[in-house]
C-alpha cells in the first residue's frame, strides 16, 4: 500500500506525528504533498488537489490518501469535488470503519483541531485495516459513481 498525505498550517504537527507512526509503526510508503513548514501558506484546497490528483494518476501508484487540515470537513470537500475520490471526515472508531466498509472511501481526512494524536493513530489504523467488500452497501457505492459520471467531468 502506498498513500499520499497532506495538511495545511493548523494541522503541520499531527501530519509529522501521522507520517512517522506510519514509517516505524506500519511500514507504510508514502508522498508528503506539503505543506512542509510552518512558514508555507498554501491553502487546504491545493493540498487536497495533489492528493487527489496522485490517486487520479493510474501510473502514480497511489490509491490512497490522508488529509488533515483543522476540522478535516474542509479538506473532505475539496476532495469530494475530484472524480473518483470518496473522501470522510474520520474521528472516531464506528464512523471511520463505516467510512470503509460502506462506503468504499479512499481519503481519510482528519481535523488536527478537534481530535488529538493518540485517536489520530487509532483512527488511521482502523482506515489502514479495513477494506470495502461490497455487501449491503454496494448499491449505495454504485449510485454514488453514477451520480460522479453524471456531474463530474
């Protein structure tokens, strides 16, 4: 498995706690799109655009992505608005395992102002560990891709 992460400036501390749990605690690879220091402005939007972009890119490699800004809802929109990204706000245990079980997501997103690193870890291992089967929830997952090719261009 590899992932994309990015973050903006209220969430440039829990990016650097979440990349190193996944290097000496998952063994997992990944692309840090930025930002990169404090001193960087770039706005949650054109983060959430490279993340999206990498999972678009067939040959990138990538197929999946985190994403933190302050509330993570922010993030989560702007994801939402690229063709064949299922981004969810993840804080807690239930909804996260729902957002891929249901729900088939492929970006996580997280806010750095409403959950602390320790739930952060928990909620990223649970993401990691689970995979979407279909099941129940598969009519749901496909109406949602027909409304995708329908709106989104």
């Amino acid at each position: 498995m590899k992932l994309a992460i990015g973050c903006d400036d209220a969430a440039l501390e829990l990016k650097e706690i979440i990349k190193d749990y996944l290097i000496k605690s998952r063994g997992i690879e990944f692309v840090d799109v930025g930002i990169y220091s404090l001193d960087e402005k770039d706005i949650y939007p054109n983060i959430a655009k490279k993340v999206a972009n990498l999972i678009q890119d067939e040959t990138s490699g990538i197929d999946f992505g985190i994403l933190i800004c302050g509330t993570g809802i922010g993030m989560a929109i702007a994801a939402n608005k690229f063709k064949g990204i299922r981004a969810a706000v993840c804080h807690d245990a239930f909804s996260t395992t729902r957002a891929k079980l249901s729900n088939n997501s492929n970006v996580m997103t997280m806010g750095a102002r409403v959950i602390g690193p320790e739930v952060a870890k928990l909620v990223t291992d649970i993401w990691l560990d689970n995979e979407y089967t279909g099941g129940r929830s598969v009519h749901n997952v496909n109406r949602i891709e027909e409304f995708e090719k329908e709106n989104l261009v």
